[in-house]
C-alpha cells in the first residue's frame, strides 16, 4: 500500500476516513455518509481502495452503487460561501448552549454558593435540545446553535430544512408544571413572565436576518405537566420528547434552498443587523 494510511476524523457531526502519505498530504477521503471515496489523484485508486477495504461496507463501483468513487464533487454556491468564511465569523461549529459555556468559562459560580447556579440548568436543557436536534441531520435538516444577536440577545436553536426554518426557545422545566396563556408562561409557583414576546420576537429578528418566514417554537425541557389554556398566538409549544415531530413536516423548502438558506445563517455578519 505503500505507506498509506488511515486516519479517522469526526466534523461538524460528519465522519471522514482520510488516507495519507507517509509525509502526511491527504490522497483521498472516504465520506460515510454520502457513500463515497473522493480521490485527490486517480494515480492511486487502486491502493486507495485497498487501504479503505477493512473500513468501506458494500460494493465499490466507479459511478453507482453503494459506494461512489471519483474526483470531489464540484462545490454548490452554498458550500463555496461556507468556505470563503473567516473561522471567527463561522457559527456551524458552535455548540448547543455556546453562549453559557463561554459565561461559566469567564465568571464560574462562586464555590460556598448553597444554590444550584441556574446557568447550569439552562446550559443542560439546551444540550439535550441540541443534541436531539442535531440527530435530525440525516433526514436533510440542519441546525444551529447559540446565534448572538445584537444587545446581548440570542437565538437558543435555529433548525433549517424542508419545513421552513424554526427558531427555537428553551426554558429548563424539570419537574415542574409550566402554564401557559399568551403571553405568560409560568414554572410551577413563580410569577408569570412574558415569555412568548420575547420567542416572537427573536423569531421575527431571524426573519429580518435571512428574509425568509421564521416561525416561533418554545421547549419545555422535562416538565411534568403543560397547561395551556388557549393556544398561543403563532408560537408552537413542544416539550423536549416532542421536537422529533418538527422533522415531519416537509414541502416548504427545496434542498437547494436548505443549503443556500444554512450557508447564510452559519454567517455572524448575518445576525449582526438585526
């Protein structure tokens, strides 16, 4: 095989298989996901695929078949504008609940604190919302996460795909039941707060931002019982067990439209008019 080698690597929630030289430069890489090895040089073919046989399930055929082999797939406009991004100005690889890691980094709750900081819960619900949206990638979805707005403000989840784009608020709820009436939301005894003003709100600043309908949804993470004593005004309420059914609805968007609409929301430059 002269020398090549395997390296497994993990991005953005995509396995690769990249196979190397001896000193190191990338011949070729295997995509699970799409099926695919993509070949830097044809030269090498041969060995390429022998190297990747241990890691490649089902037949390999040059146009069709489970595997695909052949030159990288040329570029979209989507994915060109994802690569002229500086990495500062790139938000795809910010993770669920970003914005609060970043805040307990820089300030951690003092350690005689008797009280449970409240950060932490928000950061675990909006970890749990992430990760149960992120598992929507395959199904032709894409979500973002932690998306600052000016003032200090942010969208908690945005989530792109064939039916439309979602902005999406969380409120830690664990074991408590949650009331809600337009536009209060209450958590078991405490007072009301406007809460749905604020979900409308952001969405309608990520409809400004993309210049497509973003439609307003508010997560209960675990709570134990959800009133709701009419149904609010534009704004979906779902409980955490709940968000799977968001990746049924479908005919709004086109793929091409998906990507190109990712492209611009994984953008911080985008946000940074609204």
């Amino acid at each position: 095989m002269d020398g090549l080698r395997v390296v497994p690597t993990r991005r953005h929630g995509r396995e690769r298989l990249y196979v190397c030289l001896p000193d190191g430069g990338n011949v070729a890489w295997y995509d699970r996901e799409a099926a695919r090895v993509n070949l830097l040089s044809d030269d090498r073919r041969d060995e390429v695929l022998q190297a990747l046989g241990p890691f490649v399930t089902g037949p390999v055929t040059v146009v069709t078949g489970p595997v695909t082999v052949g030159p990288p797939p040329v570029p979209t406009p989507a994915e060109l504008a994802r690569l002229s991004l500086h990495p500062d100005d790139d938000l795809a690889p910010n993770r669920p609940g970003e914005a609060l890691l970043v805040a307990l980094e820089r300030e951690p709750a003092p350690a005689h604190r008797l009280r449970a900081d409240p950060r932490r819960r928000a950061l675990a619900a909006e970890q749990a919302t992430g990760a149960a949206l992120d598992r929507l990638d395959g199904a032709g979805w894409h979500t973002l996460h932690s998306l600052p707005l000016p003032g200090g403000d942010r969208v908690h989840h945005l989530l792109i795909g064939p039916g439309g784009l979602f902005a999406l608020h969380v409120l830690p709820a664990r074991r408590q039941r949650v009331r809600v009436g337009d536009p209060l939301v209450a958590l078991g005894r405490r007072t009301p707060l406007p809460l749905l003003r604020r979900v409308r709100a952001d969405a309608d600043r990520a409809s400004y931002a993309l210049t497509a309908e973003v439609r307003p949804v508010l997560v209960l993470v675990e709570p134990a019982h959800v009133s709701v004593t009419a149904p609010p005004r534009s704004v979906r309420v779902l409980t955490d067990r709940e968000l799977p059914e968001l990746a049924g609805t479908g005919g709004v968007l086109k793929p091409a439209d998906v990507e190109a609409l990712h492209a611009m929301a994984r953008d911080r430059a985008t946000w940074k008019r609204v």
